[in-house]
C-alpha cells in the first residue's frame, strides 16, 4: 500500500513539476498557459497524450520529437523528476499527515521559483505571496497543533532580513553592481517563518556552497561568464528542501 501511495505521490510531483514547466516556458512570453497544447518548438508539431506523460515520454521518445527527431531539451525530464522526487521524499519523511501536505505545498511552490528564476532570472511577486501563505499555514499548524515554540521563528525571520540586507550591500559595494535580487531577500525572510535560527544558516550555508560549486563548474565549461547574474533563488530552494528532508540528520551529525 505505501509503495502503491508513493508511486501516486511520485506521479503528482512531475505532474505538477510538467505544468510549472508550461508556466516557465509561456508567462514570460505572455502566452495562455492552457491553449496551444505543448508542440514541438521546432517543427510544431502537436504532442499526442503519450508523449506528454511526464518523465516518461521523454525517456520513450529517447530526448527527441517524435516527427522532426530534434532534440527537445533535458530541462524539462530533469524538473519534473525532481518534483516527484522531492514529494516522494517528503510523503517517507512526513507520512501521510497535514504537516505533510503543508509541507508539499510549500515544496511546490519553491520548485516553481527555482525553476523560473533558474530560466528567466525572475522572480514572480504572485509566487512568492504563495510562498507566504502556505509557510504562514505551516506555521500555524505547527504552532497550534504540534506545539512547536514561536519564538525562534521570530529570530529566524529578523535573523534572515538582517543577514540578507547586509549580504546585498556588502556584494554590491564590493562588485559595484547590483548582485543579488531583491527577491533572494524575501525568499530567505519567509523560509525563516519555518525553520529554526540553525536550520535557516545551515540552508543557506548549502545554498551558497551548492550555487558556488555549480557557478564555478559552468564557468569553467564555458557556460557561464564571471560576471554573469547568478539566479540565486534555485540553490537557496536547494538549501531549504535539504533542510525539510534531511534536517535533523545534518544537525545531529553537527552536534556530536
Ligand atoms: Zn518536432
């Protein structure tokens, strides 16, 4: 029965993973996101049911058009694995409970950041109240229900704002430019409203590391100028998710 769900739950993550792929590709096109159904981008071509099955089809269809046979591109294969990943992780870690399904909301609507701030160097307003909302329900639960302490969420926010606004003066006087988004900023500030003063750092402290590791390794392939923007959003949502997931492991690893 919990693989049966878990199979489910996998499913429902790349079908929401497919459809904020369908978001990224057309709202900053100022396209409708219901109609054309999704075509090929090179020949046209409509996508009959088969081949719009998320991860699958691009794995039947070997990464390309089933009618001109140019590649279609691995970003969305990869996105939507890694919506059904991340629910799948957090439906073993959580079960099935409210603080579950709380928490998938909030991992939703943080894979939908990453993904359009990781294409479009954007982040959406509309998004981000989303966020907003779902951690603001998440906190209630876990304060109201679970009796978690309120007081440290507190510190995290103020923590976060403060460390942030500082973060960003510091990186533009030193690179004289505009570095970080405004939208980082906010990100941090709402991820402070579930998790602890430790945890936060610690999610931010992967981010940076994962967002240095990755920036230095496109750079050196040749895919990325140093100067460049870097999208900060799809490392710090790295961050947090590690910290959702796996959280009490790293801290205890930490404190031994
Ligand atoms: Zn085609």
């Amino acid at each position: 029965m919990k693989v049966l769900f878990g199979i489910y739950v996998f499913a429902l993550g790349s079908i929401f993973a497919s459809f904020f792929g369908v978001i990224i590709d057309r709202v900053p096109r100022n396209l409708s996101i219901v109609k054309p159904s999704s075509r090929c981008d090179h020949c046209g071509h409509e996508l009959n049911w088969y081949e719009n099955i998320p991860v699958f089809s691009y794995l039947f269809l070997k990464g390309r058009c089933s009618k001109c046979h140019e590649n279609i591109g691995s970003f969305n294969f990869f996105y939507e694995l890694i919506g059904g990943i991340s629910l799948l992780l957090i439906y073993l870690k959580f079960g099935l409970t409210i603080e579950c399904l709380l928490v998938s909301l909030v991992s939703l609507v943080m894979l939908l950041i990453a993904g359009y701030d990781y294409k479009t160097h954007t982040v959406l307003n509309v998004c981000l109240w989303a966020l907003f909302g779902c951690c603001v329900l998440l906190l209630i639960y876990r304060v109201c229900f679970l009796k978690y302490p309120i007081t440290p969420y507190i510190f995290s926010i103020l923590l976060a704002v403060i460390f942030f606004l500082l973060l960003k003066v510091i990186m533009n006087k030193v690179l004289n430019k505009e570095s970080l988004g405004s939208g980082d900023i906010y990100l941090v500030g709402i991820m402070g409203l579930v998790f602890e003063p430790f945890e936060l750092i610690l999610a931010i402290l992967i981010a940076s590391l994962a967002g240095s590791i990755i920036s230095l390794l496109k750079i050196k392939f040749g895919k990325n100028q140093r100067e460049d923007e870097i999208a900060f959003c799809p490392y710090l949502c790295i961050g947090f998710y590690m910290i959702f997931i796996f959280g009490d492991i790293f801290i205890r690893l930490l404190l031994r």
